[in-house]
C-alpha cells in the first residue's frame, strides 16, 4: 500500500499537464499508465498522415508554447516530440505498466482507494490518495458497431485506430466506415496508395479547411458564436458549393454550435472531397448487412470489398474500474456537469480531457484541476492551523 496527496490514470496529454501543473504547485502526485509511454494514442494508434487539426496555437500544454520553428499543423512526429519534451522539461516519470483495476471512495477515511496491476511483476498493489485525477481520456477503446454477418466477412478488419497508411491495399477495394476527421483522411491516404476507395457518410457534417477554424477560433474571442457560425458556414458553402449532390448533407446547426453542443467536429478537408467530387472516392450510404466479402447497403445497391476500416470512434472504459463514477460521470464515461463545471466531482475526484474541446480543452482542465487542489489543501491546513 502506498499512499500520495494526488493519483493521476492516465499519461496521455491530459494527464502529464496536470502533472506539471502540480509540479508547478509542489503538490505532491503519482502518475499512472498501463502502456509502456506516454501519449500511446499519439504514438502507438495513429495513422502516418496525422497532423493536429487545429492550429499550433491551440494545441499547446501549459507552461509550454510550442517553438516558433514548429509548422502551424503539426504533424504526428513533431507533436510526439513536443510531448516527451514536455515529460523531460518537468520531470513527469509515469509509472508505466501499470493498469488500474479498480478505484473507490472509502467514506470512512475519506480518501481514494486504487488498485493497479504491475504488468512487469504481475502483482497488484493499492494506492491510496486525497485526490483522483481521471486522465484516461475520450479515446480507450476503438467502437466498431455490430453489423449482421461481419463476423463472416473474409476480407481485412480493423478499426481506425490500427490503421497506419494504404501501402499494403494498393489495387483493393477498401470500405470506409465513418466520416469524421478520421474516416476522411484515411479514405484520401488509401486513394493516394491506389486503392479503390468507398466511404460510407451517414449523417450531416460540415467540411471545412484549417484555415476557415483558425478563423472562427479567432473571431471567437470577439464575437458571438452565431455570428461566427453564419459566417465560417458561409465561407465553406462558397468553397465547396453544394455537396448534398454528393452525399454530403450539412447539419442545422453551425459547425462551433455544434462542437459546443455535441462534441462533434467539423471534417477539416485535406483533399478528399475533391477526389468525391471527381467520383475517384465513391459515397455510400449505412451498411445493412455483410456476406463474406458482399456488403449490402441501404439503398440496396451490393458490392464486393477486400478490406473494411472503421472509422467509428471510440468508447471510454474509465467506468469499467471507476466503481464510483456517479461522483462525476455519467454511465457512457463523459461528466455529468456541462462545460465549463464539468472537470470536478464530489469528494475530491476530477476528470481531465473529456470536455470535448481538444488540447486547448486539456489545458484548461489541468490548470483549473491544479488550482482547485491547491485551494482544497489551503483550507486544510489553514482550518488545522485555526
């Protein structure tokens, strides 16, 4: 048994900030991970092509800016090197291989009991902790949904999340399940590698560029949301015209109300629309049914496919071990309380990351979790000074 003010799951982006936050603070922590690194999803789940959506200046860690010498999209390496900078600059050391199994609230002594699983000595060991920071994030565990007959299909499956770069689907007929950010830049990376490319786009997305949100985040600071809705919408209406013709159909509401609402971002397009435009990537809609390699759709069309990636997204897993997750989280693992409440719990527990609002998201959990712990700490010795 070992015991720490503050116990941290998670060694994601969301995770080592707070810890640096902490840092920053002395305040005392333990950091936790089942992986073997930090920021896994970045290092061992993302496909070659993977730059950060949004620009640098939104996707910094606190009391970090990224370099002026640094591109203003990043791509996947050049961010994992800022990350494990940032793990040097303040001496985060995560405990790796270490998974959390369970976590509780003991009323009696107040604080946080945590059992971890020491994958190395295949042991497990208790924590117990003042606070817990939940830092495991929105991205646990890849979503691939049940389709009759998937089981039986004889070709290639894999969630996005496996997915590295088309090389090897060169001359097939791959399926693209979903059309987020992820969906859209795999289906463009398998066409450049000359595959057959078909994507399958069920519900209404805005597709923008990079530029059109920095845009928006900027007038964001000045002016209201709907102002700033009509007009990005607008400025993506004029550059890709009406693409419901294309099986493209945009939401009611605009791309930053919706981001705000429901979590969902705009596709930021990096060259595949106008490869759907050209027919050269194919729109489908749902897929009904599967039979070995024959994929049935709604609009009844069928058609014959080597390999499928889904593009679905991702479940969190956080109330899997979280026994007394109704502190602050609902049962699909998101908090209870609405942006900007969301970050704290009852009896000293916080989540980190699942504001759905990306780095600049992250940020602000970790310094407004930091600041809080503090605040909770003062009062405690303040009263036993008194």
């Amino acid at each position: 048994m070992e015991e720490t003010l503050v116990l941290i799951v998670g060694a994601g982006p969301a995770g080592i900030a707070i810890a640096a936050c902490l840092a920053k603070k002395s305040i005392s922590y333990i950091l936790l991970e089942r992986e073997d690194c930090c920021a896994s999803l970045w290092k061992k789940r993302a496909y070659d092509r993977c730059h950060l959506h949004l620009a640098k200046e939104f996707c910094s860690l606190p009391y970090k800016s990224h370099t002026l010498e640094a591109n203003k999209y990043m791509a996947k390496d050049d961010f994992i090197k800022y990350v494990d900078d940032y793990v040097s600059v303040f001496d985060i050391r995560p405990r790796y291989f270490h998974s959390v199994e369970s976590a509780s609230f003991d009323e009696a002594k107040g604080k946080w009991l945590v059992e971890a699983k020491d994958i190395l000595l295949n042991v497990t060991k208790v924590f117990v902790a003042s606070f817990l920071v939940v830092a495991t994030g929105e991205n646990s565990k890849g979503y691939i949904p049940n389709i009759p007959g998937l089981n039986n299909f004889k070709g290639n499956v894999m969630h996005s999340s496996e997915y590295k770069s088309g090389n090897k689907f060169q001359d097939k007929d791959v399926l693209v399940v979903g059309c987020g950010n992820s969906g859209m830049e795999i289906s463009y990376d398998l066409f450049n590698f000359g595959a057959n490319t078909s994507i399958v786009i069920r519900n209404p997305v805005h597709v923008l560029t990079r530029e059109m949100i920095c845009v928006g985040m900027h007038l964001l600071k000045y002016f209201g949301l709907s102002l700033v809705d009509t007009l990005i919408t607008l400025a993506g209406k004029f550059k890709y015209g009406d693409l419901s013709k294309y099986g493209i159909h945009r939401p009611n509401k605009g791309p930053f109300l919706l981001k705000a609402t429901t979590g969902r971002s705009s596709v930021i397009d990096v060259g595949t629309v106008a490869k759907i435009q050209s027919g050269e990537i194919k729109v489908l809609p749902g897929v009904v049914s599967i039979d070995e390699n024959k994929i049935v759709f709604e609009n009844n069309v069928e058609s014959h496919f080597d390999a499928i990636i889904f593009a679905t997204g991702f479940k969190s897993t956080t109330c899997e071990w979280l026994k007394d997750y109704d502190f602050i989280l609902k049962d699909d693992g998101f908090p209870k309380e609405r942006f900007p409440n969301h970050w704290k719990g009852k009896n000293k527990v916080y989540c980190a990351g699942l504001s759905r609002m990306g780095l600049q998201g992250v940020s602000r959990d970790a310094i407004a979790i930091a600041n809080d712990i503090e605040v909770v700490l003062r009062s405690v010795i303040s009263h036993e000074d008194f």
